[in-house]
C-alpha cells in the first residue's frame, strides 16, 4: 500500500506549536488515523485491497484499488469510522480514570465521529446518505440533492463556527472550516464537471 504525505501538515504542525495546541492537535491526528484504519479493516473483511494511505494536514484517507458499487458495503465502510471513535469515547467515559488526557481522548473521539458523520460529501455522513438516496433514486438525482445539501450544511456550519471562533479563539475551529471549504469547493467542481460532460454526452446523442 502506498503511503503519501502532504507537506502542508509540518506547517500547520509549526501552528499548533506556535498557539500552545499541539498537544490536541496531535491526539486528534492520532484518532483520526485510528477512524481511517476502521476504514481499511472494513473494506478488508469485505475483500477490497487497501492502495493508497493519504497524510493531510486534517486527517489521514483511504482509497482502494476496486471502486464498489455495492451501496450495503459502502455504507458499512462509511459507517464504521465514526462508530469505532464513539466507541473509543464511551470507553474512556465508563473508565474510572480522571484526568486531562482521558478528557482530550474522549473529546477528540467524539468530535471526530460527528464531524464524520455531518451529510456533507465526501464525509463519512455524506457517503451513507448518497449511498442511501442511490438505492431510491438515479445518480443524476442523487448527485444533484447530496451538492445541495453539502452547500446548504456547510454555509450553516461557518455561520455556527464563526460564532464560536469569536468567542473563544479556537484555531482549531479555523482549521475545520477551512478545511470544510477545501472538500465543498472541489466537490462542487467534480458535481459542475460531471454534469457538463454528461449534458454534452446526452446533446450530441
């Protein structure tokens, strides 16, 4: 499997360390690896090869050398991500130890699994519901409705953050928003994409 890594994630490491949060932004690195290895394990049991592992400076991703098209087995990948870091988090809860790391792991564990599971494509949350309106609707329709709503969920998000950003400073919430506009404006040119040659398939028939 071939592991590669985007060089912006030492910048944004020099940020981390530079703001005193470091400490969280490793931990949720290292979740986030954890989240995406749930990934590959699934895709494994459900014979799918593993091809290539991605180092972002948000996150690691998976991608596998056979596209599936079963919407079931896609779901089940998707899904098992976020359940294994709000598994992660209910343990530590139930644990009886107390202290400021437990307190990070299950912060961390939580705000990874629901920020997965937001419906915004290519989000975990995103790919369910896709994979769901596949299975009721064709793909022109279903791509259609999953850019709306991706669009409509991340304009309400950075009105939500910015709140947040204001009053307590986070850096961190600085990062998901950005990093929210990086996924919904290449989406958003895959989707323009798709629908110009698809229109330009469908005149010249």
């Amino acid at each position: 499997m071939l592991i590669t890594v985007n060089v912006q994630i030492f910048i944004i490491m020099v940020l981390f360390i530079l703001t005193k949060q470091i400490k969280i932004y490793g931990i949720l690195m290292l979740f986030t690896l954890v989240h995406e290895l749930a990934h590959m394990f699934m895709g494994i049991i459900l014979k799918l090869k593993p091809k290539e592992l991605n180092v972002s400076p948000f996150g690691f991703s998976i991608l596998f050398e056979i596209y599936e098209k079963n919407e079931i087995k896609k779901i089940l990948i998707a899904i098992c991500g976020p359940l294994v870091n709000i598994l992660i988090a209910l343990i530590c809860y139930f644990t009886n130890i107390k202290n400021e790391w437990v307190e990070l792991i299950i912060y961390s564990n939580i705000l990874i699994g629901l920020f997965n599971l937001l419906p915004i494509y290519p989000l975990d949350g995103g790919r369910i519901l896709k994979s769901i309106l596949r299975t009721k609707y064709n793909w022109k329709k279903t791509d259609k409705m999953i850019n709306r709503i991706s669009n409509i969920m991340t304009i309400i998000l950075t009105a939500c953050c910015s709140i947040l950003i204001l009053v307590y400073h986070n850096i961190g919430l600085l990062l998901v928003l950005a990093y929210l506009w990086i996924l919904n404006v290449k989406e958003n040119k895959r989707y323009m994409l798709k629908m110009r040659v698809h229109n330009a398939i469908e005149s010249a028939k």
